[in-house]
C-alpha cells in the first residue's frame, strides 16, 4: 500500500498541533469533514497527499466537503469553483478568494493539523 504524503510542513512547537484524524479514515481522492478548534476544516487526500483546508466556499457558504473530488482539488457542490487544496487558491469563477490551508504533519499514522 502506498503511504500519503502530507503537504510538508514542519512543526513550530507541538502544542499547536491538533490530531484530526487517522491516515486509515480517509481513502484516497476523498475527503473527511471534521471541527477543530471552532474551525469547519476538511481532510484531503488526493493523488495521496493529504491538506487540511477551511471547508466553507468563499463564495456563498458551501460545505466543500460536500463537493467532488478532482486531481486538480476540490470542486464546489453549489456553483462548481475548484479549489486546490494545496494553495487554496480557486481555480476557476465564481468564486475568487482563497480558503485557508493549514500545516499538517502525519505520525504514527495520525494526521496533525497545525491551528
Ligand atoms: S458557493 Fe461555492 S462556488 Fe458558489
């Protein structure tokens, strides 16, 4: 099996580091909606790198875990923006601010988001 990569961060300190998941809880292409520490935060693994990003459209509101799945990253349910997950950035309109994307760091096969 191959193992996911995280987006390669290193780590500050380790009182910031969150878990937020086991690497076995989400398969590949797929992502996982999870609340920590009052943020609505998504776990992407695509292509086996795995980001944590906000989970909310910059646009109107959507949950983007409620999106698909795409190599390029995640594609939003309500009017299709792509965001890549690894940058935030939207690929396409109508959305056209970044969500956040946040530090992440995989140990002993526990996924760590940096918050
Ligand atoms: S709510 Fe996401 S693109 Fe409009």
């Amino acid at each position: 099996m191959k193992m996911p990569k995280s987006n390669n961060i290193t780590s500050i300190g380790d009182d910031m580091w969150e878990k937020i998941c086991n690497q076995d809880e989400i398969s590949d292409n797929s992502v996982l909606a999870k609340d920590i520490a009052g943020r609505q935060l998504m776990v992407c693994r695509i292509s086996d790198t795995i980001s944590v990003t906000d989970r909310i459209c910059t646009h109107e509101d959507a949950d983007l875990s409620c999106g698909f799945v795409s190599p390029d990253g995640v594609r939003c349910p309500l009017h299709l923006s792509v965001f890549d997950v690894n940058t935030g950035e939207p690929l396409n309109p109508p959305a056209i601010e970044p969500i956040s994307v946040f530090n992440v760091k995989i140990e002993y096969g526990e996924v760590y988001v940096e918050v």
